[in-house]
C-alpha cells in the first residue's frame, strides 16, 4: 500500500539523516522502523506497565518521558490514529 506524507524541510533532513545512519534504503524503510520502535515503546509502557531506562556510560540512569504518552487516557485519545 502507498501513503503520502507531507514533511517540513527540516524533517526530510531529519529523514535523510536517519537513512543514511541506518544504511536503509528508503525513507519508508526508516518510517517503517520508527513505527516499530513506536509500537514497542506503547506495548511496554501500557501493556507491560514497563519503565524505559536509559543507561550511559559513566552517568547515571535516567528513565525516559515521553510527555505526549504518559497518561492511558492521553494514549486512548490518540488511539485513533492506529484504529
């Protein structure tokens, strides 16, 4: 199936830059994995009830916020798009 997007310019840099640091042969590729993460991310968090930790060398742990997830009525609302 075939989508059309519409990006700013920054964006389409963003994209670009993205695909060439994954070697991804297109920016599909690159949206497809970005879903992918996206997907994980929402089952962790709500299913799972999972905490994202992030662990740098030589810093301490933080947990990863995401603002526009934090809240199952926040994420119910924008469900739609996925339904």
């Amino acid at each position: 199936m075939r989508v059309q997007f519409e990006f700013s310019d920054t964006a389409i840099k963003e994209l670009d830059t993205l695909k060439e640091k994954l070697n991804a042969k297109s920016r599909g590729e690159v949206i497809n994995h970005a879903l992918g993460v996206l997907k994980w991310l929402v089952n962790e968090k709500f299913e799972k009830e999972s905490k994202i930790i992030v662990e740098r060398k030589n810093a301490p742990s933080k947990e990863v916020v995401f603002p526009q997830l934090e809240t199952k009525e926040e994420w119910r609302k924008q469900q739609i798009l996925y339904s």
